[in-house]
C-alpha cells in the first residue's frame, strides 16, 4: 500500500482511509498543471482523508482461515505451517514475501493498488539487477551520464569513469513493483488485493494477529471487510504506515518530494536519453536537490525539501525555470507529490511486528534512495523470520526480528551516517554546494560515489588519494564560503517541528 | 611572479585603477568608459577600440558589469563561460587577482539573487581553483590572522599578568612550567575556536548536528540488548 496517505505527525490518532476520490486523484492522467497540482497537495496534505475507526462498519467479518491460538516464542507450531502477513506490495513488501514464501513460511501479501505508479525517481543500483535477477526489460533507460549543476550554473558531468557495463537503471514502479509481486507469487506467497485497515491481538501478547482489511478482489469501489489471523505481521506500507501506527513505532522526520513527469519534445528528450540532471542551490531546495530524471517516454523534474515544506511549490518553478532551456515546450502529464523519511522510526519492531522499508524509514540522506534499501531490508526481515521459525516450523519472537534490525544497523548505518554527513555539509548553503559540484569533478571523487552507490559496498581507497581528496574538499568549501560570505545557510541540528503552520503554508500554498 | 604567462596582446586591455569596484550589490549599470564593438568582443578582448561615450541602452554591446541581461550573465570580462583574465591585469601586465575574487563574488550574489537557466550551449567553465592559493591566503586569511594574532597576544599578556601577581612565577618561570605551556595552548586555541560571540551557539549547533543522527538511529536500541551475531535467541 504505497499511497500517499496522512501526514505523518498532522494526524496520529485515528485510523484513515484512502478513499476512493483520492485514489482517482492519484491514479489518473491530469489535463491541467493547475488542477493536478492542487490535487497532489490535497492528497498529499490529507485534506480529502475521510475519517475512520478501526473496524467501524466491519459488519460482516468472516474468519477467512483457522483460528491461531496463543503460542510461546519458541514453541513447535505442530505441523502447521508459520503464517505472516506482508502489508504493502511494493519493493520492500514483495521482496520480504518472496523470500518468506521461498523459506517454507504460509505467506500473505495485503496490497491495495496493484498498479500503483508511485512518484519516485524509480533509479536503481546496479547491484540491485544482480541480487535480485531483474530481468532486463524491467530498466527503462540506462542513465551513465549525472550532470551536476551548482547555484552559478557550473556544471559537472559526473559518470565519466563508468565502464562499458555499468549504468543507474531507471525503471518505472508499477513494472518493478508488479514484476516483484509476481514472482512472490509464483513462488507461493498468496497476493491479497486488499487496504489493511487495522490489527488486534486477541488473546493477548503470544497470541495471534487478526488483521483487518478490506477486499478489494471483486473489483468495484468498495471493499468487502475481511478479516486475517496470522502468526507474524510485516509492516511494508510506506511512509504513512499503519502498521507502524499500530505497533505505536513513532514518528520520522520526513522530506516532501514533488515531482511534475513533462513529456517533452524528441529533440529534447533526446538530450536526456541516458542523462540524469541534479540542480542545488538555493532557489531548488534549501537542503535537497532538484532533478531532472528520464523515465520511460518523458522526463520528471522535481524537488524536496525537509524545512520549508510550505515553499515546495515555489522550489518546484525554481526547478523547472533552472532547467528551462532544456525542458520547455512539454506537457505536463502527472503531478506527484510523496513524504519522504529522514531517519529510521524510533521502533522498528514489536513483538511479532517488524517494519521494512520506508515504513521503518530506511531511505538514504543526500541522495534521498530508497528502493534497494526497501528490497534489501525485506529480504532480510525474512531470512530472519525463516531462519527464526526454522523453515516455519518453530514460532519466532522478537528476539528474532531484533537479529534483523541488528544485522541491519551493522551493515548500513555507515552507509546511512555518511550521507548524512554529505547532506550537512555540502547541502547547507550556497558557498557549500558550489564547493560539492567543484568537487565532483574529481575522478577520485566519481568512482568512489559510483562504486558505493552501484555496488553498496564502501571499498576502501587509497589513503593518499583520500588525503588528496580532504585537502581539496577544505580547499573548495573555504574559497566558495570566501567568495558567498554570510550567504544563507540551514541548520540540521534539529528536529524539524511539524508545526501545523508548515502544514497550513502547504494548503495555503494549493488554495493560491 | 604574478605574470601568468599570458598572451602579449592583454596589455592593451582597458585598466581598472586599483583594485575593482564591482561590489555585490552594484547590479546597476556602470558608466562605459570605452566601447567595444560587439563583433570584436568575441574574437579578441585585446581588439578592443577607444569609442566614445554612448548611452546605457545602446545596442552596440556597451561596457557591462555584473549583469543578468536575457537571461544570460553579462560582464564585459567574462567570455565563453569564464573570465577572462587578461582584462583583470594591471599597467605591468600582473595579475590583479583580487579583483578576479571580486568579479566572482558579485557574479555568485547575483546569480543566487537571480537565478537563471542551464544551457548547453554556453557553459560556466571558470573554476576557482584557478585562483593561485596565495592571493586567497592574502585576501581572506591575513586580516583574520591579524585580528586572531593580536588577541591571543593581549589575552595572554593579561592572563600571565594575572599568573604572574598571584603566583609571583614570571614569565619565564611561566614559560618553563608544563602548567604554563598547557595554559599557553589552552588560550590559543580557545581564541582559534571561540572568535565572535556567534561561536557559542554556532558550535553547539555543530554538535547537535553531529550527534542528532546517530541518536534517530539509536533509538530503536534504547532499553534492549541487542543481539550478538549469530546466537540463537530463541532456541527453547
């Protein structure tokens, strides 16, 4: 369930429905910037969101399967078979049930819109094509051009020390989400279209999970209220996780990212056929960056922003007046606004609830990725249910879950808390980007942010190199802080309030 | 020393007496005080010809500075995404690179100001590393170094002053004792860290940031062990 839902930390305490006026907001080709944009940012805002109780209106419940009962951590489940709800169907969900379902474990994917085409860059790692056997017509385009441009419109083209083979793979979600799915299937996971409204323990802290949901399988607009009991829950929902809600995992910090797809001219788009545009300063975003992507047949120019929410829409025109020359003259044909998460929520799991992907928060600073760290982290949420519950024959506990988390924070965190050091440093201000994209002209500097980005692993390099590169990075922050002295800059000390006041600039900024 | 090699012809650039005026916030039109023509400006700077006077809004390229014409930055010395550096050469043919600093200073306020289009087809080359690290050294660094040296001499007058009545240890005395040097670099690098009164809250600021991520991160761990690599935890 990757839609845009609530506003994390605007509402928190009641149960929200997507309803189906939103759903059409967001699935539907717009006819006019103006509308569609108003339409993203109410949905974006919640100011459609019909207000709900938890399983109000569930009349008629039916118990679609065996009753669980109460089982110890630990405990042989008797010749019956591990049973775990995934609650989201995208990268992170799909991968988690593939791999459960693979593992032996009766597996249940809960997934709403099935050709839900998220807003989202859709840029893959390279490694990401290899560890999870892609096929190749999942990549629409092969991006080995990153054309940087700082505030003063210097340029620097970064990719010039790929090789022949190696490439950013852009790929449009519902085909990677929809191609994931499918193979969970295949592989045994049983694919539920269906919302997740809520869930409940019943028989208390060891006993099962009743989830319900609402089924969605016999097309139409309104969902039949069913109700699931399973042994473990998987939170895949995206940032406005309800499993996350459920399990009281707490709020993220969280970036805005809009993004407007233009379909542009052939001789424009021929520019952009394996290109990737990245715009800082100022006028784009105060602690992101702009960026014109290709995607299948058009292009997406967007931005993000943490902390000024309420001026995105005036970052976006800043956006597309930066890369104007080169994007004018399109049509615009989808208008996309989506929450992005800063940090990892304060819980990740409880009991026999565990949360992957950008539910739990795992989307890159800096670069703001987030599809292989959600693949990633559902695959080895379920290695370690599999292996916890012994091939699903044994119930796992959190204990269990905690060994994923743990492997996780060990393997990535450096990962994580280097990005962030890059966004805090070159993000911060004007004199700071101008030093960054100066910087990123250095070959040392290419192939060490490609090997890392494209393989995920950090290979060490030569210390002499790194020395060669620390001097010249104090060397360009220092000249560009000399040349821009008392140029604006933005702090990331603290925790962003999610003063209803942003949230007002937001709708005040749709009402415009 | 400053002469970088440069063509001969530069020298017959229109000089800027002194060091350059183009302030940041000078947007306005400066008064021209020669005229190229504008066919001439893109083949050769050096062919530039003494015209007279003409109005600000004349079409024939006047003398610009620091401007946003069309979209387009526009200087009189910045030619094919770059300045050119032999307009900024003084009567001996050195190098005024102050003057380079500053024409980049006002060209980044004016483009944070008013942004403008990427285009292919004129591309900023000019890089400020080009810039030999001596003229910044002069320009940023010694007044700063001025100011921080004379500190760190009136502080530690008073502060050994201040030893000196207390203790009755002299100078020397104070020189010689480790306590003394401990205190010497005590006070140095606390005036390098502390210079205005902005540093306080400016360098706590620093610390949350560096500490504010982590902590996001570690939350998950607060009151629970975390497990060890590869124990079995529930085994029972």
């Amino acid at each position: 369930m990757a839609f845009v839902g609530t506003l994390p930390g605007a509402v928190s305490d009641c149960a929200y429905r997507t309803d189906q006026p939103r759903l059409a907001n967001f699935g539907r080709v717009q006819r006019t910037q103006q509308h569609s944009t108003l339409c993203s940012l109410r949905a974006f805002t919640g100011q459609q969101l019909q207000h709900r109780q938890t399983g109000q209106g569930l009349t008629s419940r039916r118990s679609q399967h065996l009753v669980v009962y109460a089982i110890k951590d630990g405990a042989s489940l008797e010749g019956r078979k591990l049973k775990v709800a995934v609650v989201g169907g995208g990268p992170g969900g799909a991968c988690t049930a593939d791999t459960l379902a693979r593992g032996g474990i009766e597996t249940y994917l809960i997934e709403r819109k099935m050709d839900n085409c998220k807003p989202c860059g859709g840029a893959i790692p390279l490694c990401m094509v290899d560890e999870f056997e892609l096929p190749a017509d999942i990549i629409d385009r092969k991006v080995t051009k990153m054309k940087m441009i700082s505030p003063s419109n210097r340029e620097v083209d970064v990719g010039k020390t790929l090789s022949q083979t190696e490439y950013i793979g852009m790929c449009r979600r519902e085909v990677l989400d929809n191609y994931l799915r499918k193979r969970a299937q295949e592989n045994g996971a049983k694919v539920l279209n269906g919302l997740f409204m809520g869930m409940e323990q019943k028989e208390g802290e060891e006993g099962a999970y009743t989830l319900n949901f609402n089924n969605y399988e016999a097309g139409g607009k309104v969902g039949k209220p069913e109700t699931l009991e399973v042994d473990l829950v998987v939170g895949a929902d995206g940032a406005n996780s309800r499993v996350a809600r459920e399990i009281d995992a707490g709020e993220y910090d969280y970036a805005i990212a809009f993004q407007e797809r233009i379909r542009i001219p052939d001789d424009k788009m021929d520019y952009y056929k394996d290109l990737a545009e990245m715009y800082v300063g100022d006028d784009v975003s105060p602690d992101f960056y702009g960026w014109v992507f290709p995607k299948y047949d058009h292009v997406a120019v967007g931005t993000g922003t943490v902390v000024n929410k309420a001026g995105i829409k005036q970052y976006q025109l800043a956006t597309r007046a930066r890369s104007k020359g080169k994007t004018e003259g399109g049509k615009i044909i989808r208008v996309e606004a989506h929450p992005i998460p800063e940090h990892p929520r304060p819980r990740r799991c409880k009991n026999r609830v565990a949360l992957v992907g950008d539910a739990a928060g795992y989307v890159t600073k800096c670069s703001g990725e987030g599809i292989y760290f959600a693949a990633k982290s559902g695959r080895m949420c379920a290695e370690a249910i599999v292996e916890g519950s012994a091939q699903g024959s044994r119930m796992p506990g959190e204990s269990d879950l905690r060994q994923y988390l743990s492997k996780w924070d060990k393997k990535y965190w450096a990962t994580y808390k280097v990005l962030d050091i890059l966004q805090k440093v070159f993000y911060r201000s004007n004199p700071a980007r101008e030093a960054f994209v100066e910087m990123c002209e250095s070959e040392y500097v290419q192939r060490m942010t490609f090997d890392s980005y494209l393989y995920k692993t950090v290979v060490p390099g030569n210390p002499l190199d790194d020395l060669k590169l620390l001097t010249q990075t104090v060397g360009s922050l220092l000249r560009g802080n000399a040349l821009r002295a008392g140029a604006k800059s933005v702090s990331f000390g603290q925790r962003v309030e999610e003063a209803s006041s942003q949230v007002k600039g937001v709708k005040a900024a749709v009402k415009a | 020393m400053f002469n970088m090699s440069l063509p001969a012809q530069a020298m017959s650039v229109p000089q800027q007496a002194g060091r350059h005026t183009c302030q940041p916030r000078a947007v306005t039109l400066r008064r021209p005080l020669r005229i190229r023509a504008a066919a001439a400006v893109d083949e050769k700077p050096a062919a530039a010809k003494p015209a007279p006077s003409q109005p600000k809004a004349a079409a024939s390229a006047p003398k610009l500075t620091c401007q946003v014409v069309d979209g387009k930055f526009t200087d009189y010395r910045w030619e094919n995404g770059r300045w050119t550096l032999s307009n900024f050469e003084n009567k001996a043919g050195n190098m005024d690179w102050d003057a380079v600093i500053d024409a980049e200073m006002a060209r980044r306020k004016i483009l944070e100001d008013n942004p403008i289009a990427s285009t292919n087809e004129d591309p900023v080359l000019f890089d400020t590393a080009e810039i030999p690290w001596w003229a910044w050294v002069r320009r940023f660094h010694l007044p700063e170094a001025e100011k921080a040296n004379g500190r760190a001499a009136m502080v530690g007058y008073a502060m050994a002053f201040v030893v000196d009545s207390l203790s009755g240890a002299g100078l020397v005395d104070q020189q010689n004792s480790f306590l003394g040097k401990l205190l010497l670099h005590v006070v140095v690098f606390a005036i390098l860290i502390f210079r205005t009164t902005d540093s306080i809250p400016a360098l706590k600021g620093l610390l949350d940031e560096a500490t504010f991520y982590d902590k996001q991160w570690k939350a998950t761990w607060e009151g629970q062990e975390r497990p060890v690599e590869g124990e079995k935890p529930s085994s029972s």
